[in-house]
C-alpha cells in the first residue's frame, strides 16, 4: 500500500451521494426541466428555509462564504481605514474577505480551552478605527458571545460572525449567525451543509442590510437593469440552492450523525497519551465540522497514521499573522502565544457523516497503538 493514498480518507461526499442518488438526481432534473437557471424559485425558497433554520428573518445566498463575509462588511460600508477584529485562528478566506473590503485586519488571540475567540482579551484590540468584530465559530462552535455581543454594543461596533463552519451551531438556545448584524455561512462540499460546489449565505434579521446584500450581489441593481451603487456578482445558482434545499431538509441526521461519531471518538481516545479532547461546554452545541485534537506530538503521529492509510488533516497549520500574503500587517512571531502554539498540537481526525464506524474504531486503535496503549 502507498502511504499517500489513505484507505480512510478524511473527507469523501460519494457515500452519501450514493444513498440518495436517485433523489439527488431527480433534484437535478426538475431544476433543469424548470426553464430557470439564475435566481428564481429554488434559491428564493432555500433562502427563506435557511434563515428560519438560523432563526434570522432573511437570508441572500451568495457565491460563496468569501463572499457572504465580503458583501456583509460591503452593505454594512465597512472599508477602507476601517479595522475589523478577528482572530488569527481561522481559515484564510476569514480574513482575505476583510482585506477585499479594504478594511485592516486586527487580530485577538484565541481562548487555551476552545481555540476560539479570547473576548476578555477584545477591549484591548479596539482602537478609534475600529468599526467591526467578526467572530469566527470555529470547529462547529460558537465563540463566547454574550460578552462580546456587550462589549460591541458598548463600543457601537457591527458584528459579522463566520459561521462558514458552525451552520445550526447554537449558543444559550440560539443559533450562530442569528446574534451579529449579518452571519455568513459556507456552502463549501466540506462543511456542514455542503453544495455539490460553491455557495454560501449571508442571514440578516435587518431588512435594510438584506435589500442592501441583494442588490450588492446582482450587479448593485434592484430592478430595471439601474445600478442604484457599484455592485458585484455574487449569486447561488438555483441547482446549487435546490440540492442545498433537499439537503437542509435531512440536516438534522446529519448532524446526529457527526456527533455520533464525535462521541467514538471521545470515549476512545480519553486518556490517551498527551491527547486534549475537543473542549465542550454545557452553554453551547458543537456541530463538529471537525473533531480536532492537540498532541505535542502531532508530527510523528499524523506520519504514524498516514503509514496506516488513516489521512488527517491541520486546521489550520499557519495561523494568518504569520503568513506571507499578510506580512505587510506588520505582525510578529510571539505576538499571539496561544494562536501559535496551538497551530502546531492540532490534529483533525477524519470524519463525515456517513464514515464507516470501523473507519473510526481503526483510528482510535491506531492511535492508542502510537501512544503505546492499543492492543494493535
Ligand atoms: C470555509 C470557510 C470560509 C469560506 O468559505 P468559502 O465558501 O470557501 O468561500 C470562511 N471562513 C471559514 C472559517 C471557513 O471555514
């Protein structure tokens, strides 16, 4: 067997595409033989079952989630001169959306327990500039927002959370996207609610950002081919929003299912070697988008496992302060010591809704093997 192709992939769609094909492909087939291809019905009726999955009044689905974070600083006139905080924890498009606004990036570091946003540590990072706070709900949960959504009151400052991993994710009974100004969702194949392509949503409870996000996505028009600002194109296509429908309408199992698996995983591997399990707290639901794990130990285990077919994965290995396309933000190695040590103890296990529970029982065996403690 060759180490560089895994027999337990981290991610694969084609076992759940199989189990639904002909329902998939009927999907298909009724957007095709509908005679609409751009923004009719099927987007207008995925959009409006998405915000209420959210618990937000409307939702303008959008590209992608880039996009949904670009048009939500956009409709919101954050730009040029302006800092939006973050953290440096995230996946590149977090931050690649606030430089496409023009804004300046301003990074917070992440909590020991959860990898996510320190917010005791935000008043610190909010100077005269600062317009905006985007929460990033990494994993499959949600940032600590209570504190932070009084903190941006107090200071008068949007809040754009990226939920591109925490779709459904909720916090004290409420869903992600549904506390800031605009959540912005990934409709990415990987994550929660995945496309079979691009595609992502901005929710918004506020009607005036709604028709602003509208018209910004459609070339700034609103009707009559008049442009009433400059605009883009940033739109879903109604096959992508239809099969998103279907999928949205199962996305309870769906998530049952990663929790399932999730939970194999933490009976497994309590107590193994230096491992750190996933933290969760009795405020939040996690949706596990990923099962991410910290090891000090993580380069020799992860070659351990891919020598035995089993792929993981680094999210993310270089936290974005330290990357060369943001060199020019002038950040410093040291600058965010959590941020940078847990860049290099974090493992992703694989893991999908339909993985096979063998797939997870062999992982599980593999590692305690590694740490000494299998029966392998
Ligand atoms: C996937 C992702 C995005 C971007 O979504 P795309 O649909 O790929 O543009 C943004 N932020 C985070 C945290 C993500 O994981």
């Amino acid at each position: 067997m060759s180490d560089t192709i895994p027999n337990i992939p981290f991610w694969q769609y084609l076992t759940g595409y199989e189990q639904l094909r002909s329902e998939y492909l009927n999907v298909v087939d009724s957007v095709f033989m509908s005679g609409r291809l751009i923004l009719g019905n099927e987007v207008a009726s995925f959009e409006k079952a998405f915000a209420a999955y959210c618990g937000v009044k409307n939702g303008v689905a959008v590209h992608s989630g880039t996009d949904a974070l670009f048009l939500a600083l956009k409709s919101l006139d954050i730009g040029s001169g302006d800092e939006v905080v973050t953290v440096s924890n995230t996946a590149v498009p977090t931050v690649a959306a606030i430089r496409a606004a023009g804004a300046v990036p301003v990074f917070v570091d992440v909590e020991e327990e959860s990898g996510l946003m320190a917010v005791d540590e935000l008043a610190a990072k909010i100077s005269s500039c600062t317009r905006c706070i985007m929460p990033v709900h990494l994993y499959g949960q949600m940032v600590d927002m209570q504190p932070l959504m009084e903190l941006a009151g107090s200071h008068g400052l949007a809040v754009v959370e990226d939920c591109a991993q925490a779709c459904g994710a909720s916090y004290r009974g409420r869903r992600a996207g549904s506390f800031g100004d605009i959540g912005a969702f990934s409709f990415y194949p990987t994550k929660i609610l995945g496309a079979f392509g691009d595609g992502g949503m901005a929710a918004t409870s506020d009607s005036t950002l709604s028709r602003r996000l509208l018209r910004l996505r459609f070339y700034g028009i609103e009707s009559d081919y008049h442009a009433e600002e400059p605009g883009y194109n940033s739109r879903l296509d109604e096959l992508q929003a239809a099969l998103l429908n279907f999928k949205l309408a199962r996305i309870d199992t769906a998530v049952s299912s990663r929790r399932q698996v999730a939970r194999l995983y933490s009976e497994g591997l309590a107590g193994v070697g230096d491992i750190e399990l996933p933290a969760v707290f009795a405020d939040r639901d996690h949706q596990y988008h990923l099962y991410t794990i910290r090891t000090a130990q993580r380069s020799s285990l992860m070659q351990f496992l891919r020598k035995r077919g089993i792929e993981t994965r680094i999210n993310y290995p270089t936290p974005i302060h330290l990357m060369r396309g943001y060199e020019d933000l002038g950040c410093r190695k040291g600058e965010l010591p959590v941020t940078e040590r847990l860049s290099e103890m974090i493992l992703s296990l694989p893991l999908y809704p339909e993985i096979p529970h063998e797939h997870v029982s062999s992982v599980i065996e593999a590692i305690r093997c590694y740490f000494g403690t299998g029966t392998g």
